[in-house]
C-alpha cells in the first residue's frame, strides 16, 4: 500500500515524527522526502517552518 502526504512544522519535529514511524510495529519503507521552506519576504512566519512531502510503502499479509 503506498501513500503520500505532506505536512508543515519545524525541522526537529519532523525528525521525532520519523523516528516514531521507525519504531512503529508496521514495516514501513520511506520512498522518498522532499520539503521547501514556507518562508516569504516580510512573512511573520518562524525560520524553522519547513513544508514535508513524504511518500511511503507498507505491507501487510493477506488471510488465507
């Protein structure tokens, strides 16, 4: 099953969300990670807010 999504926040935060998919019971493979800074000219927006888009891959087993 692959999914995409995106989410917004700080670099350290993203971080701790990833190493909580790592100790998930899930096997899940991390396809790909892209982000962009949400920062614009005159913006009150914080430095550290980044946009993430992550897609992933999880499997399952099916019933017999």
């Amino acid at each position: 099953f692959e999914l995409s999504f995106s989410t917004e926040g700080g670099y350290s935060n993203f971080v701790n969300f990833i190493s909580n998919l790592e100790r998930s019971l899930r096997i899940i493979d991390i396809e790909s990670v892209s982000f962009s800074s949400n920062e614009q000219p005159g913006a009150l927006v914080p430095k550290d807010n980044y946009k993430y888009d992550v897609k992933i891959k999880t499997y399952w087993l099916k019933k017999k």
